[in-house]
C-alpha cells in the first residue's frame, strides 16, 4: 500500500489547494471512475499502448481510491486483505486454478 511519504504527500497537495472540501464520498467515487475509464481508453483501439500515459492515468486512479478510503475512515491494507480472504473462499484453488469461471459455475464446468 503507499508509504507515508506518499500518504502524506497526498494529503498537503488537498491541503494546500483546500480541495477537502469537494471530496465528498460520492464524488471521490465518481472521479475513482472517470479516471478508470480514462485507463481504459489507453487501450480502446489495440493491445499496444503509452506506458507514460498509462503510468499517468493509473496513478490518477489509484489517487482517488487513497483519498476515498481516508474520507470514510479504512485502512486499505485491511479491506484489501479481508477482500483476498472473501475471494480465496469464492475461488478454491482446487476448482479455479487456471480459469476464469464465475464462482457461481465453478462446480457446474468440468475442469480439465
């Protein structure tokens, strides 16, 4: 998770503009997607792609999910983690090594 020289280097850059006071949850959320979406124009017509750009708008994402988590209050080694544990539940090695099958229709396909 990013250090704190990063964390810290995040929070002046809000303070110093006083840009607190536009990031509310919602629009912390809203921005963590447009910003996903800009991700994902980086390879909207091939499999090739900028890597500064990609570098750019990945950092922009992850930005926005630092400043969401610390609006409401997580620790983003904590819910990353729980998530791991809930996702290794969903996904048992001895059913979903080398696919990618919904949980849901794991058991359901044969695995080869």
């Amino acid at each position: 998770m990013p250090s704190d020289e990063t964390l810290a280097a995040l929070r002046d850059l809000v303070a110093e503009r006083d840009w607190d006071q536009f990031h509310s949850p919602e629009n912390l959320a809203k921005s963590i997607s447009i910003e996903a979406g800009e991700l994902l124009e980086c390879f909207q017509w091939s499999p090739g792609f900028d890597q500064e750009q990609v570098e750019a708008e990945l950092a922009d994402v992850i930005t926005y999910c630092i400043h969401l988590a610390n609006k409401i209050g997580v620790d983003l080694d904590e819910i990353v983690l729980r998530k791991l544990e809930s996702t290794k539940a969903k996904y048992p090695v001895e059913l979903a090594k080398g696919r990618m099958t919904k949980y849901t229709k794991l058991a359901e396909e044969p695995h080869e």
